[in-house]
C-alpha cells in the first residue's frame, strides 16, 4: 500500500516555501550583484512542530545566454517514516531567473521516483520541457502567461514595484517547476511583526502567498525591509508546516520520527468494513471544502448530499460478465487516450508489450485477459515494501518491487500494451483498522471496471473510497493527490453497512 501523500509532499514542499530565497530590489541587483552575490542559506523543515529536514540555498550572479541572470540552486532533503520503514527524499533544483523576473531555465532532479530528471527552457512565452525518468525521455510544451514570474523571485517582484507595503498586493502567475504549469497566484503585505534571529530581534512584515490549486493553498512568509525571508508557514492539510532560517550545522543536526502513514490514516467510527465487502455504504463529512469537489461521482460510487459538507457515500462492486467484454484490441474512440504511452506508463515499450502478450497468453477477451494481467502483477511483486516516490511501469518490471502506485503502474501500461484502455484511480481503501491513501487501477472492457493489483482484487472490493482519476497522468502525477489534500485531516467516515 502507498501513502500518496509522501511522493507529492516534496513537490508541495518546494512550491509553498520557494519564496525562502533572500530577495533585493531591482535597483539594488543592478547596483550591488557584486557586492551582495554569491549567498548562501539554511532552513530548517518543520512538519506537525518535528523537523524532517532541511533546504540548502545558494544564490549567485552569473550568464545565460548573454544576459545577466540570477541563479539559484536549492538542495532538499527530508526523510519520513512509514509503515515502519524510513523514507530518504532528495531533490536537487537549479534554476535560472533575468532581471524582470521571469523564470529562463531550470533543471531539477529527485530520488523520488529512481532517477527523476526534469529540464525546461522557456524562450517566447513558452516552456519546453525534457523529462527523463529513470532513462526514459518525454517532452512537453507548456504556454506561459505574460505576467509569470519565477517561483524563487516573486518576493523581489514586489519589492521592486514598491509594494512592502501594509494592505499592496501583487498578482501574477507562478510557474511552478515541480508540477510544470502557471498557477495562478497573490501575494499580499497583511501585516509587521518581530522575529528573533542570531538572539536579535527584527522587524518583519508578514506576506500572504496565495496559490489556486489543489483547493486553494496560502503560505505566510516573514520577510524584512530587504527581501530576506525568515520563516515561511503553510497549514497543509490540516498540519502545521514550516521552514525556517537557521545555519548550516542546525540544518545539518538531526531530524525527528514522523511516522506519515500512522498521522494520517482515517480511523471511521460505526461498523467496520469488511475486505471482499460488495457494498459499502456510510455518512461522511468534511471540515472545510465541499463533498463534490473532493469525491467523485460514478456508476459505482454515489454521494447524497445532505449539506455542502455532509452526505451518504454509497459503493457498489462492479459484475462484469466475459460474454459483455469486447475482444482485443479495443479500439473505442473516447477511450483512445488510455492506450498511450506516458512519462510513467511506458506502454509503447517492447518489454511491456512482449511481457503482456506473455502473460495473456492468446487471450482474445478482454475482460478474461486484463484478469490474468492483475493476477500476475500481483503474485510477481514479491517485495511490496512502502517505496518513496512512483517508479514506473518499466523499472517495476524490471525490479519487480514497490507499493501500490508500482502494482497500478505496471497493470495499466501492461494493459495499455495488448489494447486494453486503462487509467489511475487514487483515493482511500480500508485495510485492518483505518482508511489510509492508496492508488489502484480502472480498465475498460466495455465498462469501466476497477481492479487492485497491489491487493490482488481482480475487481476491486467497495471498500475503495475514489477522490481523484480519469485524467491520462503527466510527468509529475501530482493531479492524482489533489484528493490527498481535501480530505487530509478533513475527512470523517461514519461506516453504515
């Protein structure tokens, strides 16, 4: 099983808290770069008031392409621990900012998915983008909006317009470079304060940093007359999350346990839910949001609603007959996306299709042959130990290990292979005594069935709870843990049957 949240925590991370880098005004980056270039800083990460890491920044003058650039090189590190096991993620960013602050260049990598490298250019309004996972290469293009502006400069944006200033604000667009697109974004002075640093007390005014996505994502950043932030805190689904500025050997010094998975599980009240179970039926609740934003609606799976935030959850399992499933390929036009090959589901690969052909083994029936594949992604991972990020399809089959993103990553692009369209579903699944994060598979033989490799459910029981799917994954597979984070401590389960 998968916590979800664990992989798209590092890209929540660097999104929320990119503004950490020290900021100067335009005037003073023309008139000091010299003076006041390279820099270097030191942030501790804090979740739930315990540390699991740090940021490292180094920030530099330096070229690109001829043109004075800003240069600023961010080193993660934090380690979690789950279903007992200890979980080391690191990301390495560089990235490349002109003088009027729009992002030019950047290229990340991460060991949270193998071998993860990310490089994009952005030249007349566009970002090209490179991505290599684990030697695999997918290229993308993305538009860019006039005002966009670089994750790790926007507070020198504002200072360089004169808006430190209580009650200004700026809008623009972030280009995020971790989930590859502009978001929509405000930056707004709410307020001043002091902050002790170094046992001397400062004078700081608090920004507000608002992002649309996921839900709606505000981060507050403590930042003095010159641009150098001391603190940034987000309140991330429910718990408290923070960076704060600090130097090398406290950054260095040691983390604490945070046991992710056991923090946030959903323990439900009322009867327990049983594994097989072909229904499932209970009353559920959020805190903030609504019910139909965070959980989807479907043939199999029904919500009534009783408020914005309260309604009856009903599950059905699906029954699929093998004379009602059409033979391979499946050539059906609104599904045709869900045969293509991806960053992460290499279904073009010959590997993955020798591998398919294998295993269904001159199946023509579609519904009989996407069985023999679940049953034999399931009895091939032997090691189904928590891994820290999504490998994919390929590596999976190759190693033959990981959780269950790796068990769904590997049926799709099996299925995928042989003609057969498949998609992710992420959500909830009950197993033992709580609800915990989890990701599984969807394949269409006529109808849209769902089928759990990872735990060997040819057709998955009505025990899994879908906040997020239907959507072909991208090279960062963050659109899969939007439902992570409008249900994450949020969300109550009462079990009727």
């Amino acid at each position: 099983m998968k916590f979800i949240y664990i992989m798209s925590l590092t890209s929540l991370i660097l999104m929320v808290f990119s503004q950490i880098c020290d900021a100067v005004e335009i005037e003073q980056v023309e008139k000091e770069m010299s003076s006041t270039y390279p820099q270097e800083h030191w942030y501790n990460l804090t979740l739930m008031g315990m540390k699991i890491g740090h940021i490292h920044l180094y920030i530099e003058k330096t070229e690109y392409e001829d043109e004075e650039m800003i240069r600023t090189k961010t080193d993660t590190v934090m380690q979690f621990k789950g279903l007992g096991k200890q979980i080391l993620v690191e990301t390495n960013r560089v990235e490349y900012s002109d003088l009027d602050y729009m992002p030019r260049y950047f290229v990340s990598s991460s060991n949270e998915s193998g071998e993860k490298h990310v490089e994009g250019k952005i030249k007349d309004g566009v970002a090209h983008i490179i991505t290599s996972l684990n030697g695999q290469k997918t290229e993308s293009e993305v538009e860019l909006p006039q005002n966009t502006t670089s994750d790790a400069v926007a507070v020198d944006k504002l200072l360089s317009k004169n808006l430190l200033k209580i009650g200004e604000k700026l809008n623009y667009y972030t280009f995020n470079f971790d989930m590859l697109k502009p978001i929509k974004s405000e930056l707004s002075v709410v307020d001043k304060d002091k902050i002790t640093y170094n046992h001397i007390k400062k004078q700081v005014y608090i920004l507000e940093q608002k992002m649309d996505i996921l839900g709606g994502i505000n981060t507050r950043l403590w930042v003095d007359s010159e641009g150098v932030t001391y603190k940034s805190e987000t309140n991330m689904m429910g718990q408290s999350f923070s960076a704060t500025k600090t130097d090398r050997k406290n950054a260095l010094g040691e983390v604490e346990e945070v046991d992710i998975t056991l923090n946030t599980r959903i323990i439900p009240t009322g009867k327990r839910p049983k594994t097989g179970a072909s229904r499932f039926v209970a009353n559920v609740q959020l805190s903030k949001g609504n019910l139909v934003d965070t959980i989807m609606a479907h043939n199999n799976q029904k919500i009534a609603l009783k408020s914005k935030q309260t309604g009856t959850l009903t599950i059905e399992m699906s029954h699929v007959e093998d004379i009602d499933c059409p033979v391979l390929p499946i050539r059906d036009p609104e599904n045709r996306k869900y045969l293509s090959a991806t960053a992460f589901v290499e279904a073009d690969n010959q590997d993955i299709r020798n591998k398919a052909v294998e295993i269904i083994d001159d199946e023509e029936n579609s519904w009989r042959a996407a069985k023999k594949l679940c049953k034999w992604v399931y009895k091939s991972i032997k090691d189904k130990g928590l891994s820290g990020g999504y490998s994919s399809s390929l590596t999976t089959l190759q190693t033959l290990t990981g959780d269950c993103t790796e068990h769904t990553v590997l049926l799709i692009a099996l299925a995928r292979s042989v003609g057969i369209p498949a998609r992710i579903c992420s959500g909830l699944v009950f197993s033992k005594n709580a609800f915990y994060y989890h990701f599984w598979a969807e394949v269409f033989v006529g109808k849209w069935v769902q089928m759990d490799p990872a735990f060997g459910q040819v057709i998955a029981d009505a025990n899994h709870i879908q906040l997020q799917g239907k959507t072909l994954e991208s090279a960062t597979m963050v659109e899969f843990t939007e439902g992570v984070f409008r249900t994450l401590n949020q969300l109550d389960i009462d079990v009727i049957e």
